[in-house]
C-alpha cells in the first residue's frame, strides 16, 4: 500500500481541502472514493519522488514521432522497424533513450501503452489511453495515432498563437524597464542639480522622484536585481492563481485572460472528450482524463462531479450540469442530441471545430488590445515622470509671475 493524498471539496461548503489516504496505486484510490461519492479534484504521492531526469521532450519531436508511428502502421510496417526508424531519425538525444527503452520493453513482450507509461514527462495519460485504446479496442493503431496527432499539432498551433500575443506586452516592458532605468539614472539627476541650484522647495512628487533615483543609483546592483525580480514576478503572475486554488475562479472572471481560459478549456474538453469516445474509451474513463486537462480545479470540480453523476446511472447531460457555470448551456444541449442519437462524438467534434475557430479569433483580437494597453502603461508612467519633473519649474514660473 502507498500513501497518497487528495483533494477534494467540504461536503455542503466551498472550501478546497487537502485529505491523506492509502491504496495501492492512484486509481485505486480514485475507484473507492468513487464508491463513497467523494469528487476528487487531484490526487498526488504524500511525498513525492524526486525526478531523476528533468528533461523533456519537445512539442515538435513529439509530433514528429506520431506522425511516423501513424505512417508506419497505416503501411504495415513491423513494429520495432518503425521504433527503429523514430530514433535514427529523430535529433533529441533524450528522445533517442526513450525510444530505446521501449523497443527493449516491447522485444519482452509488453505492449506499446505498457512500454509509455514508464515515461509519464513524455507521454501523458491521455496520450497512453488513446495507444491503449487502439491495441486493446479497435485494434487500428494508424487511426489512434492519427489522433493523437491531430490533438498535437492543434495544441502546438494554440500555444504558438498564445505566444505571438503575449511577445508584444513582453518587449514593451522590457523597454518600459529601460526607459525608466535611463530617465532615473541620466535624466532626473540632471534636473536635480537645477532644482538645487534654485533652493527652493521641491514638491512631493519631484521629491518622491529624486529619492528614488538617489536610491537606484547609490545601490545599482540591488536596483538591477529588483528589476529583474519585477520582470520575472509579472512573467509568473499567472503561477500565482495555480498555487492558490480559492483563487481558480476569480483567474476565470479576469477580463479577456478569463475569457480566454475558458475558451481553451471548452476546445480541449470537447476534442479530447470526443475522441476519447470514438476511440472506445468508456466514458468515466474518459471523464477522468479531460479532467486532468486543466489545473483550475473549479473545473477539475465540476467534472468530478460529473464523473460520479454518470457512476450513479444519470444521463451524460444531467450529468455535466455543473460544467455550465463554467462553459455556459451550448455545450450541455449539444451533448444532449448526441446522447439521444447516439452520436455524441460527432457533435463534440462539430462543436470542436466551432470553437476552435472562435479561438483563434479571439486570440487575434486580443493582441491590439494588449498593445494599445501596454502602450498607455508606458505613456502614463513616462508621463507622471515628466510632470513631477516639470512641477517645480511651474511653481518657479508662478513665484517670478506674482513678484512686484
């Protein structure tokens, strides 16, 4: 037996809570608190190992191997021949070792799923559950490939975007920082040895200036270090919100990031739901894993609920109702017509292509927002600074104005 620990939710309440248990591997824990009626949000070792290798696989090897996976079996070719083929051909060293070691566990006669799963930070269980579906179920090893590599190539076209977008705010603040840095260090000393000169009076912003600027450059090394603690504490911000889970649902009320949160995550739940069935996955099998797609656990909640909705015999849309208040009623009344005609699959896969669509729109128009955002930040401070420098000239030229 193993020690594990979960999350879960207080029973009536709202309130996350961490719980320790035991059991002899995670779905087995997962299976009896499924029996108690208790939604798991997450569950972790109680004290986990420590990783020997840190290394991962790149998005693009990855797909890279699929796709030749896929080639092979769509022509037939035997199997170690194709593992053969992926690591001469493949450039990542890492990758190489890991191909490796499961052409030897397959030549011991364990099949492809059971050879992946011995590198988790590869291949993750949904990965796992589609190669395993493939063998166990239809037996088609080229479709189940085929899409894994269509949800592949479609996470790294996402992520890609998201990147695109989020580069401008990145560049204006590094050039921010500079700006800042330059006025601080060159700019307003200039100015202070006028206003000494004057004797007069400073005013509290241009005082508030001076002393800033005196601090930067009386401790430039404890100035350079803070500004790259800035720059990394807004890069990861976001982190902030997966640390503290009563934070989730306010990451899903933030303007345009909220928005696009719940967007990503209704495109990656309705794909991977989709063709988890389609592939033969059952269907709390299937639960278990989109619930696994996302960190947020007002999400992660309200699938495992969901989960033990359909364990107790509900139907699939009842059963999802608490994914409503997160991705609104389109997607339950869809999944009812599929449940009715029994073809649930296409029209998660009808809807996929809808949102995927609306994504990549809202994506795009989220980038002349950010830029024109960041635009007015840089103005706005560059512009304070301007006038608390200014402000005692203005006083100066009221003083000489109302002298006799």
């Amino acid at each position: 037996m193993n020690n594990y620990r979960y999350m879960t939710v207080v029973p009536g309440g709202t309130k996350y809570i961490w719980r320790s248990a035991t059991a002899t591997n995670p779905e087995a824990l997962e299976r009896e608190m499924l029996v108690s009626q208790v939604p798991i949000i997450q569950v972790e070792a109680a004290h986990r190992v420590r990783q020997v290798s840190r290394k991962k696989v790149k998005l693009q090897e990855l797909c890279n191997y699929t796709e030749q996976m896929e080639t092979g079996f769509a022509l037939g070719m035997p199997l170690l021949r194709m593992l053969d083929s992926c690591i001469d051909c493949t450039p990542s060293p890492f990758l190489k070792t890991v191909l490796s070691t499961m052409k030897r566990e397959i030549e011991r006669g364990n099949g492809i799923a059971a050879s992946m799963e011995q590198w988790p930070g590869v291949f993750d269980s949904i990965y796992i559950s589609f190669v395993a579906a493939g063998e166990k179920g239809s037996g088609r090893m080229d479709e189940a490939f085929a899409q894994i590599k269509t949800m592949l190539v479609r996470n790294q076209v996402m992520r890609t975007k998201v990147r695109s977008v989020m580069m401008m705010p990145a560049v204006t603040l590094v050039v921010l920082l500079l700006v800042l840095a330059f006025m601080m260090t060159v700019v307003v000393p200039k100015f202070q040895v006028m206003f000494g000169a004057t004797g007069a009076s400073l005013p509290l912003p241009t005082q508030m200036l001076v002393t800033v600027s005196e601090v930067i450059r009386s401790q430039p090394l404890l100035s350079v270090i803070g500004g790259g603690v800035t720059i990394f504490g807004l890069i990861r911000f976001p982190s902030i919100f997966k640390v503290f889970p009563a934070m989730h649902g306010i990451a899903l009320k933030v303007p345009l990031f909220g928005r696009l949160q719940r967007k990503v995550m209704l495109a990656n739940f309705s794909r991977t739901l989709g063709q988890l069935i389609n592939s033969g996955v059952p269907f709390v099998q299937a639960l278990y894993l989109v619930r696994d797609l996302s960190h947020n656990v007002v999400y992660r909640l309200a699938i495992a609920k969901a989960i033990i909705s359909v364990s107790n015999g509900e139907k699939i849309a009842h059963a999802l109702q608490p994914i409503k208040a997160i991705f609104g009623p389109e997607i339950l009344h869809q999944i009812a017509f599929g449940e009715e005609a029994g073809s649930i699959p296409s029209l998660l896969k009808t809807l996929t292509e809808r949102q995927d669509r609306e994504l990549v729109a809202f994506i795009d128009d989220m980038k002349p927002v950010l830029e024109a955002t960041m635009i007015a930040i840089m103005g706005g401070l560059v512009g304070a600074i301007v006038v608390a420098l200014y402000l005692p000239i203005f006083n100066i030229g009221q003083t000489l104005v109302g002298t006799p």
